[in-house]
C-alpha cells in the first residue's frame, strides 16, 4: 500500500470508530493521564495531534488559553467539534503541517506517533511549529506491544495481525543524533485484561486501531481460527482471560529560547 492508501486507511478505521472509541479507550486514559502530568501549562496555544474525538480536551483547556485539535479523521473531528472544547479543528497530517512556524506554545500528542510512517517528520515539524522555549510531551507505543497476541498469531498463521511498532532505540538515536532537541524520554510498561482474544481483537477495533500497515490479511478470520489463536495465547488464566502488554514511551521535547 502507498503512503497516500495508508493514510486514508488508517483515517477512515479511526472515522468508523468515533462513536465506540470513548468507551473502549482504556489504554488512552492511563496514557494521557500520565502524558499530562508532564506538560507545563501554558498562557498560549495548545496543539493536539492526533486529538481523535477529543474526549480529553477538557482536561487540555486547563493547561492553555487556545486549544487546537489535529487529526487526519474528519469524522474524529466532528465529534471534536460537536463538543466545543477546542477553538480550532484542523484536518491535516502530523507529518506536515500547515501551521506557522514558531506560533505554537506547548504540543501534546497521545498515541498518535505509532500511526505515522516517518515519525522523525512528525518531531521536526513540532520543532519548527513551536516557539522559542516552547515544549512538547507525545506519548506512543514501542515493540512489545501486544506481543503476547502477536505470538500467539504467529502459531496459527504467517499473516501479520498486529502492527509493528518502533524499537526504543529508535528514539535513542534521534536524541543522540539531535540533542538540541532536549528531548527527553520515559517508558511504562501497562498490562490490560481481557476476557479472551476477541474481546482484545474487538477493542481494538471499537478504537479504529485495526488498521494493519504491513502484510496484512484481508480475508476474514473464522471462529476455529480465534478458538486456536486463543489456545496458543501464552498470557492465560484458566478462566480464559488473558493480559496484553503495552510498552508505553513518552517523550519530552523542549526548544530552546533564542539567546
Ligand atoms: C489512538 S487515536 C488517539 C486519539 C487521542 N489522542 C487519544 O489519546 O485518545 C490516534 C488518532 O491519531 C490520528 N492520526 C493517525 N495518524 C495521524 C497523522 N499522520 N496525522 C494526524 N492524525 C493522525 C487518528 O485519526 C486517530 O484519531
């Protein structure tokens, strides 16, 4: 798929899920919470990228003046804008944005950065957005994540049913690689409980979140084949219920004030 499909792809599963994405977004609120607590409030404009519904923008109007949401998802932004919370709603790629340069005071992002092809394009136009000693706090998720489901896939088929996610390393480099960037990085390990591998398979897509970016399946699964996916999954009690891991990075990004 090129990079135009996925984009579209990804918006429109993230779309379909606006109504349902709220009630399942357990992950999303453990995340954003934490994120929060390390964003410095603001007297200036505020930008969530990837804002999806903005079920969270209550809490963002407290940290600033102006809130700006940002989403690929129309359909995201119109329950964004039915809510009335932020004074902008932008459709646009985190990966370009069409927003000044150095007209932003604080950016705040919760996993959003795993949807994007080239998340390095995404940091360098947070950098170029943000004013001189303005500052940024993103959250994603880094290889590890679901892996339990991964493997468990891996005993029933060689399709790829979860997305891959970037190594930590990954970010190290960019640090080392930009340390003007001030970048500053934490990660978190989250473990979430699940019935049985449907119920973790239908939350994620009750949150658009099953969009697969490489070498995906589109042929439906049938019911033996989750029965086989259940049984190889390794994270199991004997009820049934099993845990998904969720290797969670945050990021800090400051700018440095003009001397
Ligand atoms: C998992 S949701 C997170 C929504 C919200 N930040 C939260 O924490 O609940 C990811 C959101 O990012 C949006 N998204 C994905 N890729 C994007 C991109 N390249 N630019 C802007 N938004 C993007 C999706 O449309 C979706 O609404």
């Amino acid at each position: 798929m090129n990079a135009l499909a996925l984009t579209d792809d990804i918006a429109r599963h993230f779309g379909r899920a606006r109504e349902s994405y709220e009630q399942a977004a357990r992950l999303q609120r453990l995340v954003a919470a934490k994120a929060l607590t390390l964003l410095k409030p603001t007297d200036g404009l505020l930008l969530d990228l990837g804002s999806g519904p903005g079920w969270f923008h209550p809490k963002l109007k407290q940290h600033c003046t102006d809130l700006i949401a940002l989403d690929l998802s129309h359909d995201m932004l119109q329950k964004t804008r039915e809510a009335q919370d932020a004074t902008l709603a932008v459709q646009a790629d985190a990966q370009a944005l069409p927003i000044a340069s150095e007209s932003i005071n604080r950016v705040f992002s919760s996993l959003m950065l795993q949807w994007c092809e080239q998340p390095q394009l995404v940091l360098r136009e947070i950098n170029r957005v943000l004013k001189p000693g303005g500052s940024a706090v993103l959250s994603t998720l880094l290889d590890g994540t679901l892996e339990e489901f991964k493997q468990a896939w891996a005993q029933v088929d060689h399709h790829q049913h979860i997305n891959q996610f970037l190594p930590l390393s990954f970010f190290l480099q960019l640090q080392q690689q930009y340390p003007e960037s001030g970048l500053e990085l934490q990660t978190e390990q989250v473990q979430l409980s699940y019935p049985d591998v449907l119920a973790l398979a239908r939350e994620l897509k009750d949150l658009g979140a099953n969009t697969v970016t490489q070498g995906r399946n589109k042929a439906l699964t049938g019911k033996q084949r989750w029965q086989k996916v259940q049984q190889a999954y390794p994270s199991r009690c004997i009820d049934g219920s099993i845990s998904a891991s969720y290797q969670v990075l945050h990021l800090v990004l400051t700018k440095k004030s003009k001397e």
